[in-house]
C-alpha cells in the first residue's frame, strides 16, 4: 500500500523490477507502507505477479522482464472509511 495525496496524484503505474539471473526478485523501485492508515485517507494497492512464460511459435516472447517473465500488475485505488472515534478519544 502507497499512500497517495489526491486520487489524482495516485500512481498507478507498473513498478520497475529488478531481477537476477534466477528470476528472483532482487530490488524494486517502488515503496510500501506497512503503518497504519488514518480515516479518509487515499492508498494505491498493487498485487504483482511474476508468470513465467515460454518462447511461443516463430520466437514470440510475451515475457517484458530480463528473465522473460510476464510481469502481471493489479491496482487498487481506495479510500480509508471515515469511522466515529469512540467516545473520549480524539484521534483513532
């Protein structure tokens, strides 16, 4: 999850990936919040799958990866519920 100031600045973009040799996942581009989010607020979620994909008839290669793997990304842009604090609490 990223959070994002407006639905307009939410990058929704595939993430960069860098991979070795083995098809491991060595470092991304992109960052992540683990925290906790607060009421009203706007987070991008990303789900990314690495498929492996072979070489088809006259050499087609669907792979867009340096191991020639297919890079599937889905993307979510939501927004956090604004929920009433229980009483005498004056932020949740």
């Amino acid at each position: 999850m990223t959070p994002a100031a407006t639905y307009g600045s939410a990058s929704t973009a595939a993430p960069a990936l860098s991979v070795d040799s083995s098809g491991n996942i060595t470092g991304t581009s992109f960052s992540t919040s683990t925290g906790s989010s607060t009421q009203n607020q706007i987070l991008v979620v990303q789900l990314l799958y690495l498929w492996p994909t072979v070489t088809g008839p006259l050499g087609l290669n669907m792979g867009n990866t340096s191991t020639n793997n297919r890079l599937l990304v889905a993307t979510e842009v939501i927004a956090t519920e604004v929920y009433p604090c229980p009483s005498g609490q004056s932020t949740c």
